[in-house]
C-alpha cells in the first residue's frame, strides 16, 4: 500500500517522539473538548506509547472529560502485567482523574471471540450497563505503534481481515501472546486524527519496505487514517545522536 496520504516527521530520539506524541495528545484534547465537550482516545500498546503516556502525568487537561479506549489487547488476565490495558494504568491511567467510568479495557481475559464481540457491542451502541453508556464514535484521536514485521495494533501481515466488525479476535498472533483482540482498519481508521509512532533500529527494515510500497498492516491502517507517523533517527537506519 503507497505510503501516500501519509505524513512522516522525523525527530532525533525515541524520547522526542514520545514528547511530541504527549503534545499532540493534549492539543487534540482540548481541540476536542472545547469543540465537542468530550475527548476519545485509543491507546496503543508497545514501548514507545507507553513513554509517551508518562509524559501525560501532572500536566493540565480537562481529564473528567476523556474516555479511553484500546487498539488492541492481549488475552491475558485482568493484572497481569503484559496487558495494553495494566500498563496505560501503571503509565498514567492511575496517575490522573479520569473517571473509571470513562475507560473503556477490552474484556480479552473472556478469551478473543467472547471479548471481540463485547467490545463491538461496546462501540457499536448495542451494549447494556455501563457500556451502554458509551460516547459515540468517530474517535478524536487513535494511537498505533509498529512492529518489526509491520503490524500495528495486532493486525499482523498474512492474517485478512473482514471488513464488517470494528473488532475481531486474533488466534494465531506472530508476536506472543498469541490470543488477542484488536481493533479493525474500519474501527482505528473511525477517526479524526491518528499517529504512528516508530521507533529503534529493530523498526528500520520495516519502515524502510512500507515506505518503498510494501503491503503491510501498518500502511494500510495509517493510509486510511490519513496518519502523522512519527519517527526517530534509530527507525530511519540513522546513527543515533
Ligand atoms: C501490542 C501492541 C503492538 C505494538 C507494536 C510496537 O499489543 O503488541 O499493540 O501493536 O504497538 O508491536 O511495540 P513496541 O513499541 O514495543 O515495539
């Protein structure tokens, strides 16, 4: 997929991209909330996300009015520490005042199928409860890392995708664990804005094929969203600093 509706920033270290991400993060906030009165989020998982949610803590925003939501999650239980869900608590989550009631983890310890169809019926409005509740999409912003083979969320290359669900299960996952839920290109790309972050020299060859051409994941996500993709020296095959 031509990286074309793309946009790639480069920056010098992993740490800038993670600074500018919490920047951009903030802005869209209040972009959004003085707009909108309400601020949706998906949060990735992965390294480079996870330093830019620190960034997040003890800074000034209208925090009561976001919601989060998630990309994708790994089929592990509740606290166990692998999870996109425990580790956006342990970096910000549990650090700033946004009402529990306003995130929303994936259930993935019910297992992909079970949390796959709960989780569509939580953004597709046909949930009851809590969910019920649920802010409608589009989202304002959807966070997504990469990796090394060019996934993102856990969209993985070589396993199609349908194209009705906003989310589906994940059996068979090249990168352990190998049960998750993620979002679909249909649901992450249901969104105003979307940053790629890419970071270290293990991305390099993958970011080297999606920008000569190469199908992967992680293109056809970020050309549908329209993304910015930020990048740092080590993911351009540069030498660091
Ligand atoms: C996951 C993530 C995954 C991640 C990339 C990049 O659950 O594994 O959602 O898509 O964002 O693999 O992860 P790193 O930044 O840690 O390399």
């Amino acid at each position: 997929m031509p990286a074309g509706s793309v946009r790639f920033q480069s920056l010098a270290t992993s740490a800038d991209v993670a600074a500018a991400t919490a920047e951009r993060i903030l802005a869209a906030a209040e972009h959004a909330v003085a707009e909108r009165g309400r601020f949706l989020l998906v949060l990735a998982g992965g390294r480079t996300p996870i330093m830019a949610y620190t960034m997040l803590v003890g800074k000034p925003a209208q925090w009561d009015c976001w919601s989060i939501f998630f990309g994708d999650e790994r089929c592990l239980p509740p606290d166990h520490p692998e999870r996109n869900s425990v580790a956006a608590r342990q970096a910000f989550l549990d650090q700033v005042p946004i009402p529990p009631a306003n995130i929303y983890p994936m259930p993935a310890e019910q297992g992909p199928v079970a949390a796959a169809l709960s989780y569509q019926r939580t953004l597709s409005g046909s949930a009851t409860g809590k969910a019920a509740a649920v802010p409608r999409l589009p989202f304002d912003l959807v966070l997504l890392g990469m990796g090394e083979d060019g996934h993102t969320a856990s969209l993985f290359p070589g396993h199609p995708v349908p194209d009705g669900p906003l989310v589906i299960p994940v059996l068979d996952a090249p990168k352990p664990p190998p049960k998750r839920v993620s979002l679909t290109p249909k649901a992450l790309c249901a969104a105003r804005a979307m940053l790629v972050l890419v970071t270290g020299a293990d991305k390099a060859d993958a970011l080297r094929a999606w920008r000569a051409g190469a199908d992967l994941p992680v293109g056809r996500v970020a050309a549908l969203g329209a993304a910015l993709v930020l990048v740092d020296r080590a993911a351009e095959g540069a030498a660091p600093p």
